[in-house]
C-alpha cells in the first residue's frame, strides 16, 4: 500500500470508518482544519481536513463532527504527549499526521 492510503486507513480505522466519530480541531490562522480521532493506544490520529474532502469526494462539515475544539486547545490539551513525541513541534498537527503509518495501527 501506498503511504497515504495506509495514513487513510489508519485514520478511518481509528474513527470507525465515520469522519464524524472525531474532533474537529480548526486552524489557528483561519485556515483548513484537522479531523482527529485515536488509535487503539489512545493516541491521536490526525488526518488534514482537505485530505479526507478529497479521499471522501464531500465536504467535512465541523458540525457533524463529536467535537470541536481550537489548535491551541489541542496544544494544551496534549502538551506532555506533544514534548515527548515531538520536542521541537513547531507544527505538531502537521507532525503528528506526516509521523503516523500503518505499522503503529498493526502494533
């Protein structure tokens, strides 16, 4: 498989196959946001919000979403997660979605 359809997969695996089992996490600079769930760890998966449009052929509506919450809500909410996984996350949404593969998710 494909990087990315493996990252696709990981994702819909994480959130059971529903984008709207996940929190919407909107960008701090007004920008595209980030759809997050978590893996059977409990760690989050992220997946780009223009990722899943184009993969789903639709758009996200945050609404539908189980959640929202800003992305510096989810800097603070996972702060000691985000220094041990990514101690110079300058970007960690956009770490945290490059740094995630299908191994994890097979353990």
């Amino acid at each position: 498989m494909q990087s990315d359809t493996c990252k696709l997969y990981a994702f819909l695996t994480a959130c059971g196959g529903n984008w709207r089992n996940t929190v919407y996490i909107s960008a701090q600079d007004g920008g595209n946001g980030w759809l997050m769930a978590a893996d059977c760890t409990g760690c989050p998966v992220i997946m780009p919000e223009t990722v899943l449009c184009c993969a789903a052929g639709r758009q996200i509506v945050p609404d539908e979403c189980r959640g929202q919450m800003s992305e510096g809500a989810f800097r603070d909410i996972f702060a000691r997660y985000l220094l041990w996984q990514l101690p110079s996350a300058d970007a960690p949404l956009s770490q945290l979605e490059q740094q995630y593969t299908y191994q994890e998710v097979k353990g």
